[in-house]
C-alpha cells in the first residue's frame, strides 16, 4: 500500500507537471492525492502504525486502557496522526488567506495608487526597473502570486501594447518570485521552512540575499535590449471603485503603514510568543480591517457596494493557490507518514560532507522548471528531518540543523527553476493566462535570460558556503 500511496504522489506531480497539455487544474489533483492517499492510509492503518508508530500507539492504548482494534486504530490515526499534519498545512493556509485580505482591503482603499503616480514616464528602460524595484520591495512582504496579481493589474492599465506588456510582466515575475524567496513570509516554501524551525528570518534572508538579488538584477538587466526607447502608455481617470472612499493621503499612509508595517512584525511577534505566524498575520488582519471601518464608517452606513478591481480570474488563482498548497501538503504528509522518505533518504546516504546537498539542489532546480516549485520542494523538504543543535547528531547532520545549506539550497534553487518556463509557479500560470502568453516564447526571449541569472545565483550560495563557510553573510 506504500507503493500505491506513493505512486498516488508521483501521478500528481506528473498531472501537475503537465497542466498545459492536460488542462487539468493542478489544486483539483493535489486536493485529489491528499484526500485519497489519507483515505488508503487509514483503511491500512494498522500496518502503518505498527510499523511507524508502534511505541505512541502503545502508550494511547495504555492510557485510555483499550484493546488494539480496527475502529481504535482509526481514532488513533484520525487523532494523532492526521491532525498534526491538518494543522501544519492549515497554518500555511491561513496565513496567506490573511495576507491576501490585507492586500485586498488595501487595494481598494487605494493604498497602492501611489505604484501608478511612480510610472508616470516614457522611459521603458525607467518603466522597466520601477515595476521590477517595487515589485521586488512588496514581495518580500507578501507571497509572490498576490504580489504579481496585483503589479500586473495595475501594469495592464497603463501599457495597451500587448508586446510591451509580455516583457514588462514577465520583469514583474522575475522580481516577484526573487522578492518572495528572500524572506520566510514571501511564499509558501519559506513558511513551511519557518514553521517547521528549519531556518530563522534573519539569517535565511542574509543568506540568500545575493543570490535573490544576482537571479533577479542579471535578467532583468539583459530585458532592457528588448524595449524600444519609449513606451506606449494609456492614462485614464481613476475608475470608480464602487466604495469611493475619497481617503486623504495620511489616512490611506497609515492604512499601509498598519497592513504592510504589521507583517514586518510578525517574525518578532514569532520569536517572543513562539506561536504560529499566521496567528500574527490575524492579528495584523483584524487592527487592519478596525482601521478600514473606521475611515469607511460612512460609506459602511449606507451600505455601499464593493466593486473590485482585481480581475475575477486572478481572485480565483488565489484561492487555487491556497486549495492546492493544503492538497500537496496533505498529499507529502501521508507519503511521509508511509515511511517512504525514511526509506528514500537512507538509500541515498545522504551526509554533509557528501556533495548530494548541491546535487539535490540542482536537480530541484530542474524539476521545478516544470512541476510546481511548491510541490517541488515539500518532496525535498520531506526527506531529512531538522536536526536539533542540541542533538549528538547535529556535527554530522550540520546541513540539516535550523539554517543549514540545505534548507537554503532548495528554496533557492525552486525558485530559480521556477523562472525558466515561467510554468512552475502559480504566479507564471497567472501571467501567462493574463497576457495569453505560450511557453515557447517565454523560454526564448525571458527563461534563458532567468537560467543564466539562477546559475550565477546558486554560484554565489555555494562560493558563500564553500570556500567562506557561510561567514560571508555574518559579516553583512
């Protein structure tokens, strides 16, 4: 039954690896492989837990003093199996749910308006790297699908041209894809990491800065010979938003300040409390929407309707994109509960002297071209477990300890991958649906462009890590 479990897991991947052919919704299959592998699991549960977790269903047996049946076997799966795995994908889940409405109650009071008054010019070359900077700085806040989702609806009206518009979405890609995995709340990978306490905020940010920055500046920069001098642009009024708040500046700053501001808090609110961060982005979620109420008490009184500005097909990516990170976790988790991982990871004999943490990375790096950087990296994530600094282990398992190279490796290296056909992440789905662009295209004039910047990216990790011992980014 591990086998079919597991077979289950690699159909998926194949399935979401192949959407553009298949045209089969990827969060439809990972919702599918985790709601029928769990379902397997169960009914061979007894096999299962006697193998993996014979001592914890011993001691549940002794302490509610029942005999081993069937029905019990269940309980105990249902209880103390299924749900820590439930509740490590719906932290994950949350928190981006949370984050998404921050930057939907901020879109529409306006708070990103500012982004249009900043691409006020003719300059392509100045249009270019302003949609790439600020795209990169709100990245590195927020996931990278809401990020992209949001700088391409505000790119899509000003620039007709739909040539023009390919080139300068696919910056705004490259930038937030970087952007987001810089930072432990920039997308679903770093999350799974920081919950995990396989990295810190601080130190995985230090260290994967250069690389981030090489893999996003180097493309962008051979981007510019595509342009002409000047760019065609449209300026049209600012369109009624069916809730025409009329905030004044201070009061559309502070709207920020509360949202954006609030997230830059929650690796502090982390490390004091020790609790989930998505519990800190609710947090920020609440004061966030007490604001907007106050400010909106009027428009709230007459009841005034919300026209949203964000197209209807890229709010349903969002919620995709939150279906399929709960379908592929719940899909990892039982394969990992199967013992599977424990059996791949000591077949391969992995150690830290042992070049496979780079190989592994590289070859990450080349699935994630394909199937989804996520599901990539929650079946590499999968393998090795975060071993304590306290652990007699930890010298010969330095790698895997909380910010070891390998942790590092993946992130990046998913990330990089994710850029060459633009198809491995939910974001490149997103353009190119938006734009109608095909991969052929991307791959010719932008995925090369992202490959040369994603090598020298990983370059840049590995002399920091090789020949410096990762002191390179102490010193920063």
């Amino acid at each position: 039954m591990t086998l079919v479990i597991l077979t289950i897991l690699i159909l998926a991947c194949v399935l979401i690896a192949t959407e553009n052919v298949t045209k089969v919704n990827r969060a439809a299959v990972a919702i599918f492989a985790g709601t029928v592998g769990w379902v397997l699991y169960i009914c061979f549960g007894m096999d299962f837990v006697t193998n993996e977790h014979s001592a914890d269903y011993s001691h549940y047996l002794y302490l509610t003093n029942l005999e081993s049946t069937s029905t019990n076997v269940k309980y105990f799966i249902s209880r103390h199996i299924f749900l820590p795995q439930v509740g490590r994908a719906a932290e994950i889940v949350l928190f981006l749910l949370a984050t998404m409405t921050i930057v939907d109650i901020l879109n529409n009071n306006g708070c990103f308006d500012f982004v249009r008054q900043l691409l006020r010019t003719r300059s392509s070359r100045k249009m270019l790297w302003m949609l790439a900077i600020v795209t990169f700085i709100i990245s590195i806040n927020l996931d990278n699908l809401t990020t992209t989702v949001l700088m391409l609806t505000i790119m899509h009206g000003i620039i007709p041209s739909r040539r023009q518009r390919m080139i300068f979405g696919s910056s705004i890609l490259l930038a937030a894809n970087c952007g987001g995995a810089l930072t432990v709340i920039g997308n679903p990978e770093g999350l799974v990491l920081w919950n995990s306490g396989a990295v810190t905020a601080t130190i995985f940010s230090l260290s994967l800065l250069l690389p981030c920055l090489a893999a996003w500046l180097i493309p962008t920069a051979m981007m510019q010979r595509m342009l002409p001098d000047r760019v065609e642009t449209e300026w049209i009024a600012m369109p009624f938003r069916g809730d025409d708040t009329r905030l004044n500046v201070w009061q559309r700053l502070l709207m920020l300040l509360v949202g954006i501001g609030g997230l830059w808090f929650i690796p502090t609110f982390h490390n004091i409390t020790k609790l989930s961060p998505f519990l800190g982005a609710l947090c920020v979620l609440s004061i966030l929407w007490i604001v907007n109420e106050i400010f909106n008490r009027k428009l709230m009184n007459m009841d005034a309707m919300v026209e949203r500005r964000t197209p209807l097909v890229l709010q349903y990516g969002v919620i995709q994109m939150m279906l399929f990170v709960m379908g592929m976790m719940l899909a990892v988790g039982v394969v990992t509960e199967t013992g599977a991982f424990d059996d791949l990871t000591a077949w391969l004999g992995v150690s830290d002297e042992h070049p496979s943490v780079w190989l592994h990375g590289i070859v990450a790096g080349v699935l994630s071209t394909v199937l989804d950087n996520f599901a990539t990296a929650m079946n590499f994530f999968s393998l090795h477990d975060v071993v304590g600094l306290g652990d007699p282990q930890s010298a010969l398992d330095s790698v895997y300890q909380t910010n070891g190279v390998y942790w590092q490796v993946i992130a990046y290296c998913v990330m990089a991958g994710g850029n060459v056909l633009g198809i491995g992440t939910i974001s490149g789905l997103a353009l190119m649906k938006m734009e109608h662009m095909h991969m052929g295209w991307y791959f010719r004039n932008i995925g090369w462009k992202a490959l040369v910047g994603g090598v020298l990216g990983l370059a840049i990790l590995w002399l920091s890590h090789t020949l410096m011992g990762g002191t390179m980014y102490l010193m920063i």
